[in-house]
C-alpha cells in the first residue's frame, strides 16, 4: 500500500501547484505565480527528477504522473537521493529568495514563501524513515519512566553548540534522579541503535551521540561534588566567555541561513559546517574556561569530546582539530553492553512531567517529531 504522504491541509495549501495547469494570472499575485510555473521546470525536471512525479505524490496521486517504469517506492527514492536533494533543494531555495527580491505585495510575498516552504517541507516529509516517528516516541517516553525531561538533548532550541556539559542535570536535584536512574533509561534507549539508524542521524546534527551519551553520563554521574562544582564555575558569564558565546550564535546563525534560506550549503555538506561551528566553539570556550575554572575544564572538555558526533571526530577536514583539543583529555569508550530492554510507558499512562496521557498521540507533553523538525530545518527563534 503507497505511503501517505499528505495531511488535507497540506494538499489544500498546494493545490495550485498539483492541479497539472497553469495558474490562472492574477495581476496582484504575480510572485507566487513565476514560482509555480517555473520551480518546476527549473529545480526538478532540469536536475533530473520530473516535476510530474512530484505533483503525483503531493496531489495523492490526483494528478500528474510518476515517469514510465518507475515505481512509487523508486521515485521516493530519487527524490531522497543525496545527490538530487543537493540539486533540488537549493534550487528551491534559491528560487524563493530571487522572487522574493522583486517588487511583491506583502500578500503575495507570504503566498510564495508559503508555498515553498510547503514543497520544503514535503521533501522533508516523505524522505523521513517510518521508524522515525515511532522510535522519537519511545525515547522521549524512556525518559518520561525515570521522570527526567529530555528537553537537554531534545528541547525546542536544541542545537549541536548547546552546553552537552548539563545533559545530566542543570542543577543537584536534576543530577540526582538522572545519576539515580542512568541504567533504566540506557536500557530503555539501547534499542534505538538498531531498530532507527536514520534516528541517530538525525541526532548528529544536534551534536548528540547516543552511544557517547551513555558513556558520558558514566563519568559525570561518578563525581556528584566535582559535577556541581563545574556547574556553577561554566554558568559564570566572563567577557571571554560571551565572547566564544556570540560567535557561536553568529556562526549558527549563518550556517542556518545558508542552508535554510539561500540554499548555499547543500543538504550534504550541512553537517559538515555544523561540525566545523561546533569544533571552533570548543576551542574558544574550552580556553576560556581554562583560565576561569582552571581543572575543572578538564571535565568539561570530556563533555564536549565525548559527545561530539563521529562524524565530526573521524572526517580529515576536522580531525586535527578534534586531536588538538581532546587528546588532552581521557574520553571514555562508547557502551556496547547488551541489557535487557526497558519498555517504556504503555499507553495511557500518566506522564510524570506534564500530567497528560502518554498514547500514541502524545508523549510526555512534549512534541518530539516537531521538536526534531524544528531542530534540523531551521525553523527556530533565532531567526527572530
């Protein structure tokens, strides 16, 4: 059975560009109208993936047509081809921006960046892996057992040049039921490895490693004095630090907008500019706090290193950077124990954290499909 790709209102708000004619012009809308009848041509039939199959699949298959031979799952996956979506989404992206520069009305403008955010974000939607959504619900539920928030590694705002020092706790009392319950929550969470590889991908590009989470949190959890000690010390806001911390939003700020607004960094070079924002934030806080926290940065740069995705540790560009930092510093291995499973909670149990039921609807009053969507398209209050 085909994939439903669609929500009605998602179909609703793209129908202009799904009926398989051309709009009908209108003298007020004409910015929206050059996208419609050119992003077609331009981004996807030029770049080798025919627009008519994409109209097939927005429309539910209404209208248009997938090409002769291919099948629905093949055409799936040439739209998710990394090499197309380099082409494509930059495209798109592009395209909105040059429009978008032109003489619009503010009504025409909203249309245009709306339908294209809307075709955005069918890319976005259809490439997702199935398992993607189920196992974010599990995992956000692992941490609903222990009655922990996931918000440090899974919040609204998480990016990878967030603190990874705090993921297990921001204060005494957070550290004690996360150190408490450390094994029943990576019990919980050592499915997801296996049964949602693309899940962990995704995670890279918020800076988190989960097996490096687990084998953090062994060493954190291990010295509760030293821990809270390194707390209070990297809260301490010295020029220095605010210095590292306002070229770290400038340099996310700047990657996020080349890949998600001007579609200058293609899909396949984004994490590698992630890691380059991240490596470059290390160096400048980790010699901050050596001067204001003296051994305790060693801790914190165990955080850091630890947490770092492999991508970003292993990859020539940043691997000397990486050496030059966190060979200082002891890491310790990735876990690779294999434990019994913890399930977690069965539906309609009442979340510790928020009161709401925990079905398959809702987890822990907290939205982590569109937590993990905000976090990796770009879509967050920064731009604000």
């Amino acid at each position: 059975m085909k994939k439903e790709i669609l929500s009605f209102g998602l179909a609703l708000v793209m129908l202009a560009l799904t009926d398989g004619q051309t709009p009908t012009p209108n003298a007020q809308m004409v910015c929206s109208n050059k996208f419609e009848t050119t992003v077609g041509p331009e981004c996807f039939d030029a770049n080798g993936v025919p627009f008519s199959g994409v109209i097939y699949i927005l429309s539910n298959n209404r209208t248009g047509s997938l090409p002769p031979q291919t099948s629905f799952t093949d055409f799936i996956n040439s739209i998710c081809l990394l090499a197309n979506q380099d082409k494509t989404i930059p495209c798109v992206l592009s395209k909105m921006q040059q429009i978008n520069a032109t003489q619009c009305t503010q009504e025409d403008r909203m249309l245009l960046m709306g339908k294209g955010s809307q075709l955005l974000g069918f890319m976005e939607g259809v490439c997702g892996k199935p398992c993607e959504t189920e196992a974010l619900q599990s995992l956000a539920q692992c941490f609903a057992v222990i009655q922990v928030s996931p918000d440090p590694i899974l919040g609204v705002n998480a990016s990878i040049i967030d603190d990874k020092y705090t993921v297990v706790g921001a204060n005494e009392s957070e550290y004690t039921k996360f150190c408490s319950n450390r094994n029943k929550l990576f019990s919980c969470l050592g499915p997801l490895s296996s049964t949602c590889p693309s899940l962990l991908d995704k995670f890279n590009l918020l800076g988190i490693d989960l097996t490096g989470f687990e084998a953090l949190s062994s060493v954190l959890c291990s010295d509760k004095d030293k821990y809270i000690k390194g707390l209070t010390c990297f809260k301490t806001q010295t020029p220095a630090i605010t210095t590292c911390n306002t070229q770290s939003m400038n340099n996310m700020r700047t990657v996020w907008m080349n890949r998600f607004v001007t579609g200058t960094i293609a899909p396949s070079k984004y994490l590698g500019k992630l890691c380059e924002v991240k490596l470059t934030q290390m160096d400048c806080e980790l010699q901050a706090f050596q001067k204001s926290c003296d051994t305790l940065t060693e801790l914190k740069t165990v955080a850091e290193c630890t947490m770092l995705p492999k991508f970003c540790k292993e990859n020539a560009p940043y691997q000397k950077v990486y050496d030059g930092m966190c060979q200082k510093v002891t890491t310790p291995a990735s876990v690779t124990t294999v434990r019994p499973t913890l399930s977690p909670l069965a539906p309609g149990t009442v979340s510790p954290r928020s009161g709401t039921m925990t079905g398959t609807n809702s987890v822990s009053g907290l939205d982590v499909s569109l937590a993990i969507l905000i976090a990796v398209t770009g879509l967050r209050t920064i731009f604000v």
